[in-house]
C-alpha cells in the first residue's frame, strides 16, 4: 500500500515541479549570459498562459496531432510511478524493467515525430524526422549500456540493479563504472539540451516538432519535454548512483531518501547546464559521429563485462 | 600636349584601351574628380565595353544607375560604375543613353552577371527594357503595383501618390534550378526566422540537402529616392542617407556627401576628413561586433551572442560620445562635419578603445575556442571565388573567398589617406562562414589601431568649408566601405536646389544575388548561418495586421495610423 501512495505521489510531485527544474535551468542560462533573466518560476507563468488561449492546429492535421500532448505526459506518469526515486526498490516493480522503460519512452517519441509530420508544416517535418534519427542513434548505446549493468547484477529490474550497484555487490565493477559513463553520455543527448537540441532547434526549425502547437496543447507538451528530462535523470540516478536513498519504508528515511534526491537531481542539472551554455549547437551532418563514441564507450563496458572485471 | 596630359590622369589607360580596341564607340570622355571619369558609349557596344573592363582590365561593378535626362539631354541615360581594382586604379563609369521612344537596351548582365539586380532595378522604376536580361521578374515593385507607371520617371507621379493596388494575388515566381531531382519547398519568410527581418527565401531541399534556394526582398521599400529628389534639398539629404540603415548610416552620409563634393570640387577640411574614417571606423566596430554575436547566435552558442553584445554596448557609448548619438547619426554636412572631437573626449576615447581591446580579445578567444565552433562553420556557405568573381559582391563576403577588395585602400578616400601605409585589406580564403567571421574579427582589431592612429594624427584646423558654388547638373560618386562592404552612392544635384537624381548602393544589394550560390549543397540547419554571415541588412515594416479574437474582426492598420498613435498615444485606431 506505502508503495502505491509513494509511486502516486512521485508522478504528482514530478507533475507539479518539473517546470521548476526547467525554470531553474532557464535561469541560470540567464546569469551566464550575464543577463538578468526571468525568474525561475517563469515556466510556470507560461503554462498558465498558454493554458488559457485557443487551440489551434492546422487545417490537414488528424487526431495523431491532437493526441501526442496527453498521450506524452500520460506515459510519463505512468514511468514516474515505476521509477525509484527516493526508494532504492522500485515503488511498482512491474513498470521497473529496463525493456519496459526503453519502450516506453519510444511510445511518446514515436508519437512526438508522427504529430510533426502529420501537422503538414516543413520545419515540423524535418523536427521529427530528426527525433526519431536521434532515437535510432542513442537507444542501442542506452540499451548496451544497461545490458551490461544487467549482466554484472543478474537482474534486469532497475531498482534490483540500484540495489545491487548500491551495496557495491557487483560481479564486474570497472565494467559498470564504464557503462555508467556511456549510460550518462547518453542520457545527456536524451535530454534534448544544446549541443543536441536538434529537432527543436530554433534557430534552425523555429522548435521543429512543436511549431504548429499552440494553448494548452503546447503547455502540455512543454511540460513534458521537461518532466522527460527529470525522468531521464531519475533514471541514471537508480541505476548508477542509488546511494543515499531510502532501502526502507520509515518516514525517516524516505524523508533522508527526498532529500538525497534533490540535491542529485540539482548537481546533475547543475552540471549540463554548464555544458549547455559553453558550446553551439552540433551541426546536424556531424550527430552521428558523436553518438558513435557512446556506442564505443559502451561496448568497451560489454567487454569489460565479459572479460569479468 | 593635350593627349599627353590626358594620359597621366588615373584611368586614361582604360579609356585608351577601349579605342583601341572598340575603335569608334566613345562618344565622350569627362572627368569628374582626379580619379573618376565617364566615357559615353555607343548603346550598341554597351554590353562589350563592359564586359572588356570587367573581366579584361580588372573591373568590378558595384551597380547601374538609371537616370530621366529627358529633360536635360532628351534621352534617359544608364550610368554602368566600374571600380577598377588592379593596375591603373580608379572609377569607370561607362554611359550609354538609351532612345526615350523605343525604351530598349542590350542587357549586359548575360556577360557580365553582376549587372543582374541593376537592370531589373532600371526595368522597374525607369520602363527601361534590358533586352537579352535573363530574368524578367519585378525586383523592387510589390506585385499589387499597376503595370505602367515608373515611379522614378520625372513625369511619372508625386511622390505622396499612392496607386490603387492592381490585383490582389501574389504573382511572384520563386525560380529553382534543381535538375531532375525531387524537392520539397521550405519557405523561410515573409519574415526571416533568426533576424527577424522581412525577406522571403524559397529552400529547394532534399532530405535536409539545400538543392537550390531563391528569395524576394523589397518587401519595405521606402521610396528614398524619389523622396530625396522631390522633398529634400540637397543639402538635407545627408540626414536621410543616415536613416538608410539602422547600424551603418553614417557610412551611407559620408558616402552621400562625398558624391556631392566630388561633383562640385569641394575641398574638405583635413580634419574634417579625418574624423569621418574615425566615426566610420567606431560605427565598424559596434557593426561587427554585433555580427559576431549573432554567428554565435545562429551556431545555437547563445552565451557567445550576449557576451558579444555585451562588449558592443561600449562602443555604442563611443559613438555616443563622438557624435552625440549611439548609432552615429547626424555627422555629416556637404564641406565636413558638424563635430569636433575636444581634448576630453580624445582622452575618453583612447581609454574607452583599451578597455574594449582587452575585453574584445577575450571574447574573441572564447568563441574560437568554442570546441564545436569550427565544425559549425568551417566548409559551410562556400562562396566559389569564380562566383564572387562574376557577381562582385563586397566586403568580408569577397575578402572571405580571398579577394582584398576593400574601397578603404583600393581608393582611398577621407582619412584613409593617412592609413595607406600601416593598413591592409584582411583577406582569407577558406571561402566559408568561419572565413568570413574571421575577416570580421581581424578587421575589429584594425578598427581599434586605426581609430588610435587617427586621434593620434589628426591634423587641427577648421572641419568645415562652405566655400564653394553650387554648379547644377554636376555629378560623381560618393563611396566608403561600410561594415559589410561598400556602398556606392551616385548623385547628380539639379538647378532647384534637389537633387536631380541620388542613387545609393547598400552594400548588401551586392552580397544579395550570390547567396543563392552560397545555400547549394548546405544543409537546412546551415540556412540562417549562411544568411547571417553575409550580415544582411533589410528595413522595417510598413504596416501590421491586428485580428481580434474575442470579436473575431480583422483590421489592417496603416503606417499613417500607427505613427500618429506612436506620437500621441491617444485615440487608439484599434478603439472605433
């Protein structure tokens, strides 16, 4: 019962801050830009906005162009429910496996590029073809990468691997110490933030995917793009770096548990927003050559793994 | 004894060659200043005298300029302005007239491509019919704007008239030249997505591949000439060339004047001379720097961006301090400036010029050392030399496909004369985007060398002459290299006081017609960069378009009534 209210209260807590993760980030771009910036609410400010004008979509679009926003956040808290958060253990451990949560977040990507076609603008077009490219590109270094945390815990459920990895109980630690590293390089790229912000580059694609979204629609994809980063993050957490959260259910711990997580979530934000501000956006020509050393780093871990150290 | 002394004179050689060579076509040879001449030829041979000076004796052609001389001469003449650049430098201006009742003319732009844009111009504003001219599409008139009437024809219309529009579709065709291959069209405009400037561009793509790319500007055109021609004197004019651009307007003023004093022989004072390469040199340097922010805008290296104009907002407070206003506004007079620079300000100026080295310097460094700068930018927009070659186009867009074209030193004009032996033109030839930024950056660096030299060196005495008369239907050309390269200007000054006719040359209505070049075989993520490292120049809109959703009315506002709301903020013409 603890479980379920925990995993109903991560989606909701997850719902309701992720504009502030954003708004944060938004910010902090400000002050290195020696800017004044807006306040780290400001994302709030716009979904509030944007909740409360007209929804409008273009003339030859179909229902797949309506749908992607909810469908979208819907998987999202569906994920949020699984994921270990401030648990080690995952709240519900079907939705912990690593093939669920890799199809899961290919659902709403593959939606995401089907509404920008379907939406019949060409930026929107070129926007989406490029996010399922970065999909093809980044998934299998992903999947790798857990492949091989799955081998050294013989398990293939993340709060099982978080637990494992946490207790330092590993069978071939450089061997997840290194797909840890590919699993952070690809989050990295997942996460949709410069250099590799590609289909939604503005300068480029006017927001590519997102173009012809407008009014609650557009409020509601926004504020996934931005619980998707959480998750992503989450993610990484449980696997790789699940010290400090809470391996029993007692209001202590899970409260020790909240804040270890914070202060996570915060240092991981804190350093992709840093690389974030120091580069230009990768030339697109150039992707995939970049994401060719994940895959590289992550079957160097495979052979680590094999090799059994 | 005549003949000898004509010879010595800067372009004599050329005019020799073209007897020589097309014996019988000169009709007339008169020059204007020391290093100006026009030679009148006959309308038959026009294509090949240009041609011969263009590609044979080292000539680029900056722009045409179509004039009424119907009521002077009884014909309408076409003034072809060829910058001779390699020996025997100076200006060659070929005239032809063209027969007021037939209207046609043999099109140069088939040989030489350069004239493209002139000649669809002179099709436009004169009725004057380039015969063989490739491409027949209108350049400047909007589509809505009745066939017959040529607003620059001195018989033609007031210039407060304003026609009724003559269809209400949009008739322009977007040409592309993409073989058999299959390609989808991006359009990007009416207003460009990064600059936020009107122009409307045609991408030709394939999968991400730009195959082809066309464009329409003049969607804001503001009648400036007619307007100079008909409501200015003369000697106001100075102040419109000004509000030509919003970031090189004291580059077009200078321009403006010079045309005139070389038209009547005015001796400008030296100091005089000096502070304008000074002025022009801190209006260089706000206008580069604000380019280089916006590369790294357009790489997505935003950080860059405002850092740069960080750094910029100094040498607005330059100019600011030199001339009283941020954008260097106001300067100039015909015979000199209207400013002098006091000790204090000198003083200001030298420590204001240190700070912005150092801070320039360690910005500049930041964006190079960017780790993926160089892979946004280097092979990207490749400007094929022969292209430039055959389009002329200026500024760090030629030099950055390795050609040192630069007015400042290949006709030195103003304090540049001072100049001549410690500076050069910047080339690279990596014909790319990064070239051309770093053409940009090594100029910011001069800019500061020179404004130094020239506060240092500037010789005291009076910075203005009014001693002169003024001699009617006298003309010349006005030229300075602006920011993004060179701006010609062409006047001829009438018997009322106006000017009979004044031409300017934006520098960017060289770069224009070479950029289609520049897109092929890029990517659409390249488009914007390609774009913005010709740093383009547009204008501001004429008038907006406000829906109402609650009420769901439409109501199209005026430029008339905007402004009016703009001034007194009352009577909304929204409210009725």
């Amino acid at each position: 019962m603890t479980e379920i209210i925990i995993a109903i209260v991560q989606a909701l807590l997850l719902m309701l801050l992720a504009p502030l993760v954003s708004g944060t980030a938004r910010w902090m771009r400000a002050k290195m830009h020696t800017r004044r910036g807006p306040s780290i609410l400001q994302d709030y400010y716009d979904i509030a906005k944007l909740l409360k004008r007209q929804d409008v979509r273009t003339q030859h679009s179909s229902f797949v162009f309506r749908l992607m926003p909810p469908l979208y956040m819907g998987v999202l808290l569906i994920l949020a429910c699984g994921m270990p958060m401030i648990t080690r253990a995952c709240p519900i451990p079907v939705l912990g496996d690593v093939i669920t949560i890799i199809y899961l977040l290919a659902l709403p990507r593959f939606f995401f590029a089907l509404a920008a076609v379907d939406s019949s603008d060409a930026y929107s077009g070129v926007g989406g073809i490029r996010e399922l490219i970065v999909g093809v590109l980044v998934e299998p270094s992903m999947m790798l990468a857990l492949f091989v945390a799955a081998l050294a815990t013989g398990t293939t459920n993340i709060g099982a691997m978080g637990e494992a990895i946490g207790s330092l109980s590993v069978t071939s630690p450089v061997a997840v110490v290194v797909a840890a590293a590919a699993f952070a390089l690809a989050c990295y790229v997942e996460l949709g933030k410069l250099p590799y912000d590609v289909a939604e580059a503005e300068q480029e694609l006017q927001e590519g995917p997102l173009a012809e979204y407008s009014g609650p629609s557009l409020a509601m994809a926004k504020a996934s793009l931005s619980m998707k980063q959480v998750i992503v993050v989450s993610w990484f957490i449980a696997v790789f770096l699940p010290f400090g959260s809470a391996t029993e259910l007692t209001i202590p711990a899970l409260a020790l548990g909240a804040l270890v997580f914070v202060v996570k979530v915060a240092a991981i934000f804190f350093i992709c927003s840093i690389v974030e501000n120091l580069v230009s956006r990768v030339r697109w020509k150039y992707m995939s050559r970049q994401t060719w050393t994940v895959v590289g780093v992550s079957v160097l871990a495979l052979v680590f793994c094999v090799l059994g150290i | 004894m005549k003949s000898k002394t004509l010879s010595k004179k800067p372009g004599a050689s050329h005019i020799e060659a073209v007897r020589e060579r097309f014996p019988g076509v000169v009709k007339d040879v008169a020059w204007q200043t020391d290093d100006q001449v026009t030679v009148t030829v006959a309308t038959d041979a026009l294509p090949d005298v240009v041609e011969y000076l263009y590609f044979g004796r080292g000539g680029w052609l900056p722009v045409m300029i179509g004039n009424d001389e119907r009521p002077i001469k009884g014909c309408y003449a076409l003034y072809y302005v060829l910058s001779m650049e390699e020996e025997d430098k100076g200006w060659v201006v070929v005239r032809a007239e063209v027969d007021p009742d037939t209207l046609e003319f043999p099109s140069v732009t088939p040989r030489v491509p350069a004239c493209v844009w002139s000649e669809r111009e002179v099709r436009d504003m004169y009725g004057l019919r380039p015969v063989g001219l490739p491409d027949e599409r209108r350049l400047v008139l909007p589509d809505d704007w009745p066939d017959n009437l040529y607003p620059l024809r001195k018989d033609s219309m007031d210039y407060r008239h304003r026609p009724q529009p003559a269809r209400d579709v949009e008739n322009y065709t977007f040409l592309s030249d993409t073989g058999d291959r299959e390609t989808t069209v991006v359009p990007m405009g009416p207003l460009h997505i990064t600059s936020d400037e009107p122009g409307h561009f045609r991408l030709f793509v394939e999968g991400e591949e730009i195959v082809d790319a066309d464009y329409r500007l003049f969607y804001i055109h503001r009648g400036m000439e007619k307007v100079a021609e008909s409501r200015l004197n003369y000697d106001a004019v100075t102040f419109l060339a000004d509000r030509i651009c919003g970031i090189c307007g004291c580059a077009h003023s200078v321009a403006y004047a010079e045309a005139v004093e070389n038209a009547q022989g005015i001796e400008v004072p030296a100091r005089a001379q000096a502070i304008r390469a000074l002025v022009l040199e801190v209006e260089r340097l706000h206008s580069h720097l604000l380019n280089l922010g916006l590369v790294c805008h357009y790489c997505g290296f935003d950080t860059g961006f405002q850092h740069f104009w960080r750094v910029r907002e100094k040498a607005m407070d330059l100019a600011e301090l030199l001339t009283g206003h941020r954008k260097t506004y106001g300067l100039n007079l015909i015979g000199g400036v209207r400013r002098d620079i006091l000790a204090e300000q000198k003083m200001e100026t030298i420590r204001l010029v240190h700070e912005l080295r150092d801070e320039t310097r360690s910005v500049v460094d930041a964006l190079l050392e960017t780790p993926n700068f160089e892979g946004r930018a280097k092979g990207v927009g490749l400007l094929d030399p022969k292209i430039a070659r055959a389009f002329s186009p200026v500024g760090p867009c030629v030099r950055g496909s390795g050609f040192a074209r630069d007015v400042r030193f290949d006709h030195p004009f103003d304090g540049y004369k001072m100049l001549q032996d410690s500076f050069k033109a910047r080339p690279y030839d990596g014909c790319d985007v990064l070239s051309r930024t770093l053409v940009r950056i090594d100029e910011v660096f001069d800019s500061f060398d020179m404004v130094e030299y020239l506060l240092e060196n500037a010789p005291s005495g009076p910075i203005l002459t009014e001693d002169w008369t003024y001699d009617p239907h006298k003309f010349a050309l006005g030229f300075t290299e602006a920011p993004r390269g060179e701006d010609v200007h062409w006047a001829m000054v009438g018997d009322n006081q106006k000017c009979y006719r004044w031409r300017a040359k934006a520098a960017t209505y060289s770069n224009w017609p070479v950029l289609r070049y520049m897109f092929r075989g890029n990517t659409i993520s390249d488009a914007a960069l390609i774009v913005g490292s010709i740093d383009p120049c547009y204008s501001c809109t004429e008038r907006v378009t406000i829906v109402d959703v609650k009420k769901k009315t439409e109501k199209v506002l005026t430029r008339d009534q905007l402004e009016s709301y703009c001034r007194r903020r009352t009577h909304s013409p929204l409210k009725d």
